[in-house]
C-alpha cells in the first residue's frame, strides 16, 4: 500500500474545457483549420491545465483530461468512452446514443458498438504520461475509464454477457498499466460512474475485472474513482442535466471495498458509508462540490472534511466530488485553491 502524507490534494482528473474547443471543432469540420490545429490546441490546453494545478498547490497533478476531448459537451470522441472505444479492436467506429439511466431519458451517451471480440491496443496512457511528466514538476497521475464503464454503456453484439467483455477489457488495461509503471508512472487512476444502475452480481464482476487490471503492479498507486453519474449543468450540455445516480438510494460500498486499489475517491457526503469497511485504504474525500458554480471558502472544504471524525487525517486525501471539466476555468482554479488552503488549515 501507498503511504500519503496526512490530507494529500489531488485532483479527480478532466480540468476546465475551453469554450472554443467547439468553434475549432467547428473550423476543422468546414476545412478552415487541420486536425493538427486542433491538436496543437489541446497540446496547449494540456500545458495550462498543468499550470493551474500546479500553481494551485495541488500535490498530484494529471494533465486535465485535455487532449482526449474535442469540445465541451458530451458529444464524441468523449474523454472517457469514445477516445478509447475508438483504440480498441471489437469496438466499431459507429455509435448510438444510449441512455444511462431511467432517471432521466434525456442523459445518453454516444455509445460505440461492440461487434467482435476485445484486442490488445496501445490506449495512450505512456504516451500521456510522458506528455504531461515532461512539463510537471509535481508526482502525474494517469486517468482511466474502468471496464464497466466501458462495457456498460457500449452497444454489445458479440459477448451477450457484461462480465465476459469486462474481462476482456481488463486483460487490455493490465497489459497499458504494465507499460505505464515501465515508463514511470507511480499513480493510476481508474474511473466507475455506474455501480449505483448494476445489481450486486454485476458488480463484483466489475470489481473482479478492476482487481485484473492491475495485477502484477509492484510500484504504482492505484485509485478508484466511484462517480456519481453526469454532472453537466447548464444549457450548454444539450438538457442532460446533471444528477447522481447513487440517489437511488443504493450504494455497495462492502463490494467497492474489495478492489484491489490504495485510495478511494468518492463525494464527500458519502464518506460515512465507508466507516468500517476502509482496512488499509485511504479515502480521497470530494469536498470541493463541482456542481456548485461558487468557489467554496478554505474553512467549508475544512468542515465537510472535519465531519467525519472516524476518518483519520493518515487516512484521508482532499480532492473535488468529480472532475472540473464543465466549469469556466476561474471557478475550476478557484476550488483547487480552496483544496490547498483547506489542506494547510487541516495540518495546522
């Protein structure tokens, strides 16, 4: 297991989308810029989203999701689906909108179609790292869509069973994590936003696919990300409106805590879920809310932290409730401030 220093800041992973993604979107489509133009932009994006975590204070520091999106909504390639759907043999370049979940016909995703057996496929991960360890000067966490996610949301026409497609997922991801410790990685994260819409069966198979794909690690942090759904609020995101799926009143925390994994990151106000489950895991408690548009004060990060007394400061690592990837930058940078500060209040 990992060893943090006591209130450890991190962040969740996607950062701040510049509103003209979509306007250079737009350029390449009518033939007035390249792709390359857009790449060059996200290879920019990249750079400032590294900046701002960094001056920010925050102690590991990823680059923003920035280059795996190409605007601001949830059209594709999307940061957690399509761009890697896209890289995976099996998976068709045609996609389908699919709703998600019952609460809400209007929040779909894209969703690629799996027409054949998974592949081995190079995902970008040490491509990335690199990228982004070549500018940081804080520890680079690398992000990854876990294999629920990823088999959950897809069009199956060839497994007809989630658990055998997951596995094939996980086969992929252990061989990309592999490769990323190789290169010097020594923090992955792995993201799961639908365990709140799977009956229990479903996940421990998700939890059995996680647990494969770091097998074999011997020097790198594994955290897991149990999201909370779609946070998009705002006209901008085409009415799929943000909620949380765990409102439902479901939460398998006893099967969460079977992953193979150092940290948990999780809303803050499902921290008392985990009371007595934890063992050797830390919790990276969400404090900085991505769904409010105010910049919450030092002190307020501090409280939610400070509510649950069972936690210990060993234990416990700061971190935002989801990613920032909706919020206009001075808000995103913001609420990685108020982290910082909320840290430095924690440890005086």
């Amino acid at each position: 297991m990992a060893i943090y220093e006591k209130y450890t800041t991190t962040v969740v992973g996607s950062y701040s989308v510049p509103r003209w993604y979509e306007a250079l979107e737009k350029q390449v489509e009518n033939g007035t810029l390249s792709k390359a133009d857009i790449a060059d932009a996200q290879y920019r994006a990249t750079q400032a989203a590294i900046l701002d975590q960094e001056a920010a204070g925050i102690d590991i520091i990823n680059g923003g999701e920035m280059h795996r999106r190409t605007n601001n909504r949830h059209a594709p390639p999307n940061a957690m689906l399509n761009f890697f759907w896209e890289k995976i043999p099996g998976f068709s370049n045609e996609t389908r909108p699919k709703p998600i979940t019952s609460k809400d016909p209007n929040v779909f995703h894209p969703a690629a179609v799996c027409t054949g057996p998974i592949g081995d496929a190079d995902l970008g991960l040490v491509e990335e790292f690199n990228l982004v360890s070549k500018y940081a000067r804080k520890p680079v966490k690398v992000t990854m869509t876990g294999p629920h996610m990823l088999a959950k949301v897809a069009w199956d026409e060839h497994y007809g069973d989630i658990s055998k497609m997951m596995v094939d997922l996980a086969k992929v991801m252990n061989r990309d994590f592999i490769d990323l410790e190789a290169a010097g990685c020594r923090y992955i994260q792995i993201d799961e936003p639908l365990f709140a819409i799977a009956d229990d069966e479903e996940v421990q198979a998700a939890v059995d696919a996680i647990n494969l794909a770091v097998e074999d690690l011997k020097d790198t942090s594994i955290q897991v990300h149990i999201c909370q759904g779609n946070y998009a609020v705002g006209r901008d995101y085409d009415g799929q409106i943000g909620h949380r799926y765990f409102d439902t009143g479901r939460y398998p925390a006893e099967l969460i805590c079977k992953i193979d994994c150092d940290v948990l990151l999780i809303e803050h106000d499902y921290t008392d879920k985990y009371e007595g489950l934890l063992g050797n895991k830390q919790l990276a408690v969400g404090a900085a809310d991505v769904q409010d548009f105010n910049i919450e004060s030092a002190e307020k990060i501090a409280e939610r932290i400070q509510e649950y007394s069972w936690l210990s400061p060993e234990q416990t690592l700061i971190t935002s409730s989801c990613g920032l990837n909706h919020l206009p930058r001075h808000i995103a940078f913001g609420k990685l401030v108020a982290i910082k500060e909320a840290q430095q209040l924690l440890r005086n």
